[in-house]
C-alpha cells in the first residue's frame, strides 16, 4: 500500500490552512451556490457513509449546502462517466476510490466513458480503511496461513465471495493467488450485502471487503476475522493479527476514498476546496466521528493524491496484468 508520507503532507497542509483569506481576493467568491458531490455508488455503501459525513462539514466550513447524490454501477465507472461527461461546473465534485482511476482502466477492456489520466484533477485525499479477511464459523482455519494451506491442500475448492469483479476485495484474493500459487474459487455477487449473504448462508467459505462493512458481523460472532490488511493492527480488532504478521506484507491494501473535480476546474477552486476538505479532516472531533464508522482521515493535497492515485494505478494494473482478471 502507498503509504503517505506523514512529515510532508502534514506540512503541507499546515502550511495551506495558514495562507490568508487576501490571496484569494483577486479571484471571484466561491462558493456561490450549493455544491454537489457525487458518489459513483449506490446509498449505504462505505463510500456514501464517508461522503455523507464529510458533506455535512463540509457545508459548515463553505457556508453552502453540500448535496450528495448517488450514480452507481460498473464498479463507480457508471457515475465517473457521467461526472467527466457533465458540463462543465465548478460546484460539481465526486468522491472515488480506488476502482475509478486506478483499477478499472485496466480491468475493463471495452470504453469506460472517461478518460482516467485526463478528465478529472484531484482535491485531496480524504479517509481510509482496512480490508480484513473473514471466514465462516465452520470453516476450521484460525490464521491467513491456515488457509492458504488449506485451500492449497483442497484445490479450486475454497470459494470466497466478493462485491463484484474488480472491487478491492476480488483484487485483493487475485494478489494472494499469485503470491502463493494457490486456486480458489471467485464468486462475484452485486454488491458488500449480497457477498456477506453468500458467506452466512454458507454458499462460500471466505469473504475479504473493507471494515466498514464486515465490523457488524464481526462484533456479532457470525463470521471470525483472521487478518487485516493495515500496516498495524486496527484499532477496532486488536486482537487480529496484520497481513505482515501473517507473514504477507505484500498484502498490505487499503481502501481509500478521494474527491476530484473536473480537469476543467480553476486552480483557485481547487485550492479552496482542498482546504476546506483538509480543515474538516483535522478536526479532532470530526476524526472520532470517522472512526465510529471504521475511518482513518487521510488529509493531503491536491499534488500527493495525484502521486497516490498513479502509485496504485501501477500496483494494481500489474496484479490484473499477471492474474488475467477481467471484467468483460
């Protein structure tokens, strides 16, 4: 996982949070009307949790309403079409993940509808979250080594569901096949609910999706976590071991979520907003707020979640490149 580089973003933001209100003087007022931030996903996943949260700050720190509105489908690329395809507007934001920029791309081989490198300029980074893979209760593995043998020793034969071809939680079994030679089965469903389904009903034996989602089922019994992909043990499971204490730093992912604008947008518009997001980010009480939800602020600027996005593109079109994943 690109790991941001704390020293330097958190000077940087320091130091943009200081820049007075008079430099702004020469360029006209913005906000002047209610912004809109699209979430290329259907209401209730994390990314909608995050964006709401975020959105209702962030009309406290802009003195203007901030309107979330949902566009799902194709792992986000639905919802990045249509905001790269939207007219041009700058009160007009979209919150992504890794998915729409730096997996679909190369997961998909027909035309997307956008252009990745070129239709849309970063804001800023705005909170992360872990993947931790969790098995069923009958399944008799305690660690990720556990079942890696055990799905070594039982070829083709250990399914996992995830939330679709292409989501982080596919990606993420697709590297840990090609780490450890393994086969096991993918099951796609639509969508985290439909994929922790399968995992209850005992339709498959595993299931690998951010925290935001598993944590219910977890906290309830109904599936045992056995690893989670931060660098250290999350703060909600301290009990559950890391990838890298399982013995596959390789493994090391996260979830990420990040606003851009579109590449027309004026600097200056994209310097408010970025301190805006970054202000709402820092606040001590709002970061608490994110973790009741499984959420670690990730404040940046514009320049660090460019570098960020192109890091993961790299990582994850190679993982797709060597596993042959596709989703057409």
């Amino acid at each position: 996982m690109y790991r941001f580089r704390q020293r330097t973003w958190w000077a940087g933001i320091l130091l943009a949070l200081l820049v007075p209100a008079a430099s702004y003087a020469a360029e006209p007022a913005w906000p002047q009307r209610p912004i809109r931030l699209l979430v290329p996903y259907a209401a209730g996943g994390s990314t909608d949790i995050a964006s709401r949260l975020i959105a209702q700050r962030l009309s406290q720190t802009l003195g203007q309403p901030v309107v979330v509105e949902n566009r799902g489908g194709a792992a986000g690329s639905v919802g990045a079409a249509y905001f790269a395809k939207s007219s041009p507007d700058d009160h007009f934001f979209m919150m992504i993940t890794p998915s729409q920029l730096s997996i679909n791309p190369y997961l998909y081989k027909t035309d997307l509808g956008y252009d990745a490198e070129k239709d849309f300029v970063s804001i800023g980074l705005a909170t992360q979250t872990p993947n931790a893979i969790v098995v069923s209760p009958s399944l008799k593995v305690n660690s990720l080594s556990q079942l890696i043998e055990h799905a070594r020793a039982h070829p083709g034969k250990v399914a996992y569901s995830s939330a679709g071809i292409g989501s982080t939680g596919h990606l993420l079994n697709e590297l840990i096949k090609t780490l450890t030679r393994i086969e096991i089965l993918h099951v796609p469903y639509r969508g985290n609910g439909p994929a922790m389904q399968a995992l209850l009903a005992g339709e498959v034996q595993f299931n690998t999706d951010n925290l935001p989602q598993l944590l219910p089922q977890i906290q309830a019994g109904k599936v045992r976590p056995i690893a989670v992909t931060s660098r250290q043990r999350w703060f909600q499971l301290p009990d559950v071991p890391t990838v890298t204490e399982a013995g596959y730093p390789n493994l090391t992912t996260s979830v990420w979520f990040g606003m851009v604008g579109q590449a027309s947008l004026p600097r200056h518009v994209v310097a408010r907003m970025n301190q805006a997001l970054n202000t709402v980010l820092i606040d001590p009480v709002f970061v608490e707020k994110l973790k009741e939800v499984s959420l670690e602020a990730t404040p940046s600027t514009p320049e660090e979640m460019a570098a960020h996005v192109r890091a993961e593109a790299r990582r994850w079109s190679k993982v797709i490149k060597e596993s042959g994943a596709t989703a057409d």
